[in-house]
C-alpha cells in the first residue's frame, strides 16, 4: 500500500512515540513543534496531519488542505477534560479519564470522535501515574486504530459542544495554591493534592506569612499480615 505523506503536530512522549512509529510505516515529511512553523503546512502538501500534544490551535484554512484529514490524539475521553492537563482534572472533579483519536476543528478537542478509551484511575494514583498510564493508552489506541485512518474507513461520533468540560493553563495554575482559610472537605483536599502532585514538578502550595510552602502527597496501601 502506497505510503501517507504526514505532517506530524507535537510534540509531548505520547506523541514522540506515535511520530516514531509514523516515521517507520509511512512517510513523515516535517514534524511542527512550534506554532510558528504552521505556516510550512501549505508547502509540505501533506495528505494527513496528524497532532499529539501540539497545545496550539491549527486555523481552519490550514485544516482543509490536507485531502485525508487532520486527526488529534488526545489524553482524555472526550468531550470530558477538553484543553489542557487531563490527567489532573479526571482526579480533582472525578471524571472519566481516557484517551481519544478525533478529527481537528477549529476549537480545542471538539470534533468528531473517531475512537475512545477509558482508562481505571486508583486511589492510590496522582497526576504522574495517571499521565503515564494515559500516554500508553494513547499509543495503543493509535496503533490500534492506524490501519481504518489510513484507509479512511472509519465512522466517527459527533460532539456536542455544549457537553463535557473544558480547562485551561490558568485553571491548573489557580488550582494550585491552597487556601489556608477555605474549608474543603477531606475528600476535595486529597483528591486535589493527588491531583497536583507529579515529581519533580512544584505544584500545589501554601502561603505562610508571604512564603510558597510546595506540598506533594503519597497515597500508598500496607499488606496486611495474617
């Protein structure tokens, strides 16, 4: 089978792996990290772009070029956790977490769902686990699903827009800093410092007499002995 001309959008681990599959089954012609390179799509002439863990958004003239489509990888089962950090967002509100593959608009993770998966997120989890365990299962999903995009033969689920939840960068940063004076209950406390926590990053934190203190939290299970 005749090789696809891809321009691949990225470029986080998930997407480094996925690029590198690409780039050994088919023909990866320009990889775009920088939102500044979009405008070298014209010129590639692509017959597929491709994104994962690209955090621009691509304009719609630029989505129309390729004849088989702009297709996203995304860490989150859509249309939960639109937008940014969804591994955190699935522990703080307790939605589904997952992954999935969608045809690109141009808004942030609205279009139309080619495939999802859910993942299983334990209390014992923080961000980096569930960042992880999300980044595989966008690799396997992909894999998985390569040969029906290639083809063109798949069908796809349209998004309501007005369904699901959406969350920036200034989100994640006004989650992070604890109040000291507001009540949570235990349950919204740990879940949210759970959330946070992903070493070696400084996330959630406290101020102390005009002081950031950084707080990370572990969760682990003792096996009981008989």
């Amino acid at each position: 089978m005749e090789k696809t001309r891809i321009v691949f959008l990225g470029i986080n681990e998930a997407g480094r792996r996925i690029h590198d599959w690409l780039v050994r089954h088919e023909e990866v012609i320009r990889l775009i990290t920088r939102k500044e390179e979009l405008d070298t799509i014209e010129q590639a002439k692509p017959d597929m772009l491709i994104s994962c863990g690209f955090r621009f958004k691509v304009p719609s003239d630029l989505l129309q070029l390729p004849p088989k489509g702009c297709i996203n990888i995304h860490s989150s089962y859509l249309p939960f956790n639109r937008g940014a950090n969804p591994n955190v967002w699935s522990i703080v509100e307790g939605s589904p977490a997952g992954v999935t593959i969608h045809l690109m608009d141009d808004n942030y993770d609205t279009g139309a769902i080619i495939a999802r998966q859910k993942i299983k997120i334990d209390y014992s989890d923080n961000a980096k686990d569930v960042y992880e365990r999300l980044e595989d299962a966008q690799y396997d999903l992909f894999i998985k699903m390569w040969g029906k995009i290639k083809a063109g033969s798949y069908s796809v689920i349209e998004q309501e827009k007005e369904e699901g939840t959406l969350h920036t960068i200034q989100d994640f940063k006004e989650l992070c800093r604890i109040d000291l004076d507001k009540k949570y209950t235990g349950r919204e406390l740990l879940n949210r410092l759970r959330a946070l926590t992903f070493f070696p990053y400084d996330n959630a934190y406290v101020v102390v007499n005009g002081k950031k203190y950084y707080l990370r939290l572990e969760v682990y299970t003792v096996k009981q002995t008989e």
